[in-house]
C-alpha cells in the first residue's frame, strides 16, 4: 500500500522467515494486556526499520476492522507485508504458539489453586504499565493518523459517540466508514 506521501509500496517479503518468527515470537512473549499492537509498533517501527508508521497504522487499521482478535490480525497483516504468505504463516503461529503454551501452564496452576494473591496483585500491576505503552503508541501515531480536518472529526465523533454516548461500536464503525470515504473521496477532476 502507498503512503499518502506518494512513495511506492515496499515489496512483500523483504524480511527473512526466521527474523519475522523470532521478532514475533518475542513479541507474543513480551506483550501484555488489551493494547499489545504498541508492541508490534516498538518492535517493527521504532526499533527496526521494516515498517514506516503509515504503513503500520494501515495494518492496525485493517486488522481493526477485519472480524477476530486485533492482536492476532495484525500479526497475518504485518507478516504478510514483511514476508508474504509464508511471513503471514510464521508471524501468526509465532505469535499464538508462546502465548498459548504459557496459558496452558497459567491455567493448569489456577484450576489447582496454585497462582497466590501477590501473583494477582502483580497482574494488576502490570495493567497499569501496559496503559502507559499503549498512551506512548498512540501519541506516535496520532500524527499519521489524523492528517487534516476531516480525519480529526471523523476521530473526535467516533470518540463522543462510544466514548461519551456508549453507543454501540458496530453501529459506530458502520456509520464511520462511509461517512470517512465520503469525506476523503477523490476531488473530481477539473474540466
């Protein structure tokens, strides 16, 4: 996908299997909480130069609105992007092979009675620092994102309407969407 700068797309698969494997692998292990895309954003965009934001917060979009876990959407998009199919195959099973071998053991510890009350507390803990990471990714690509007026409105209803309103968010999305195209439609040409 081109950026709005106009630079071509980058070719799929310029990343090789195993770096996508072990970069998501050690994502899914590293990353906690609701906002886990901040990680994919530290590891892809800001410590790595795979990725520019704009193609990143093109993935996140995607994978936001495509039906299934975020997380794990985004996983096939980026991995797609950096390796193709083969990258879209190893950056999902990378990302829910670990995550999914530690919940196992969690639960078998949980279902014995076996997790203490400071290992909850620590789960707490961790929550709030994962708020902090996902405030810091939102902060970095805000500025992609919200490119001119009709951007920041479109964002700014979206955001009275679940946020303040509780309004149900399918029916926001269904509404945003068009409005959101139609909005950032092409100018008709000139005669």
């Amino acid at each position: 996908m081109a950026g709005e700068s106009g630079s071509s797309p980058r070719a799929v698969g310029r990343v090789r299997l195993s770096r996508i494997f072990l970069v998501f692998a050690w994502t899914s292990l590293t990353s906690i909480g609701g906002g886990r895309h901040a990680f994919f954003y530290d590891a892809l965009v800001a410590r790595r130069p795979w990725l520019r934001s704009d193609e990143f917060v093109q993935d996140l979009t995607l994978s936001q609105l495509a039906p299934g876990p975020t997380f794990s959407n985004l996983a096939v998009a980026l991995g797609f992007r950096l390796g193709g199919w083969r990258g879209a195959l190893g950056g999902a099973l990378a990302l829910v092979l670990p995550g999914a071998l530690i919940l196992l053991v969690l639960a078998a510890l949980y279902s014995r009675g076996a997790l203490s009350p400071t290992a909850v507390r620590a789960m707490h803990g961790m929550v709030a620092a994962v708020v902090g990471i996902v405030l810091v990714t939102t902060a970095r690509v805000v500025g992609v994102s919200l490119r001119g007026i009709r951007a920041v409105a479109i964002a700014a209803a979206v955001f009275v309407l679940v946020g303040v309103l509780h309004v149900n968010t399918a029916l926001v999305v269904a509404l945003a969407v068009p409005a959101s195209l139609w909005l950032h439609r092409a100018a008709p040409p000139r005669r």
